[in-house]
C-alpha cells in the first residue's frame, strides 16, 4: 500500500500513491487516517492524481474521514480525480458532499 502523509498549512495532506484504490489497502488506510485527524488536524487533503480507479471500500473510507472531520469542525476536501475516479464520484453522488479541486494548493487555500 502506497500512500503519505504530510503537513502543510496546518492541514494532513495524505497522497495517494496507488493506481487502483481498493479494499487491498482501505482499512489500513482508515485506521491510520482516523489516529492523524484526532492527534494532528482537523482538516484534510486527499491527492488521487495517481488513482485511476476506486472501489466502493475506498470511497467508505474517504466518507468516514469526512466524517471524523467534521466532527471536529474541520473538513476532508479531494483533489486530483482522473476521470474514472470523477465517474464513481458521480455515479454514487458523492460530488455533492466532497469539495473537489484540481490542485492541492486550491485545496489548501479553500481552508
């Protein structure tokens, strides 16, 4: 499993280093997501400029990282959807609760 953490603004910027983004590594994913939101930040960027696919696992963990922020007054905001993983984020309407931009720096300047 391939993915970073790093901060920046006072925000967790996670990049994901997979091509297909599936339940091989979803629950590790989560595990560690979850214990940086409650120990470092509240908000959150996701990169999936390598995705080029993702399963309904992944898109569950990215929806209880939403959530976890939330919780804390913070936000989880993506970046980087390659047009396959745009067409599951439409297909299942989670466009509508994720704020999506084109560039971590957009994403970072939205906080």
């Amino acid at each position: 499993m391939q993915y970073t953490f790093k901060s920046e603004k006072d925000v967790i910027v996670v990049v994901i280093g997979e091509k297909r983004a599936t339940v091989d590594f979803s629950a590790e994913l989560k595990e560690d997501l979850i214990l940086k939101i409650e120990e470092e930040n509240k908000n959150v960027v996701v990169d999936l400029t390598a995705c080029e696919f993702v399963d309904s696992s992944f898109l569950g963990t990215l929806v209880a990282g939403l959530k976890k922020t939330t919780m804390k007054n913070g936000d989880l905001k993506l970046v980087g959807l390659n047009p396959p993983v745009r067409a599951m984020f439409e297909l299942t309407r989670l466009y509508r609760i994720f704020d999506i931009f084109e560039s971590v720096d957009e994403a970072l300047n939205s906080f």
